[in-house]
C-alpha cells in the first residue's frame, strides 16, 4: 500500500502493480489484489489530501486572484497612465484561512 501511496498509482498503475505483486513469489493473492483495487478507488483523494495536510509545516496558498486598473483619463489631466495592481491572496493551513 506504501508504494501505491508514494506513487499516486491511476487505475492502469495499480492494475499492473497489482498483478505483478500476486505473480511474486510470497505475493499477495487475487483476492486480496481485489480488495486494495476496491480500496484505493475509494479512498484515493482522501489519501492524497491527507499527505499533503501532514507534510505542509507553514501556511500554503488556497487560492489567488488579480487584476490591473489603468485609469486612462481625468477630468484635470488628459492621460494618467497609472497602472495599479490589486492581488488577494487566500492563505491557509489545516481549516485556518486567512486573507492578504
């Protein structure tokens, strides 16, 4: 399971790992082949998040938007040029969500 797990196997990975490991000598049988197929389709992405929660020791960025304002005109000066940049970021750890 540790392999399947560190390799974040697809279905067509898991299939031929499977299989390989139940024609090893001192493998695992068809059965229980079956049984963690069943297993890691079912719980792959709660895996996955889990390992990704235990190995961030710091905040991770969630999400990130942006955009840039040119205000081209005034009513006292023809052309201002002035670019400005507004960024939010969405900064969190483990249910803890934070804004910048």
């Amino acid at each position: 399971l540790q392999s399947i797990v560190s390799a974040d196997m697809d279905l067509n990975q898991l299939e031929a790992f499977l299989t390989a490991q139940t024609k090893k000598q001192g493998g695992i049988t068809s059965d229980q082949a079956a049984v963690i197929a069943k297993f890691w389709k079912n719980h792959r992405v709660k895996i996955h998040e889990s390992l990704i929660n235990q190995s961030c020791w710091d905040n991770v960025l969630k999400s990130m938007n942006w955009r840039v304002d040119l205000k081209s005109q005034s009513r006292h000066v023809d052309q201002i040029n002035a670019p400005v940049a507004i960024v939010k970021m969405e900064l969190g750890k483990n249910g803890q969500v934070s804004f910048f």
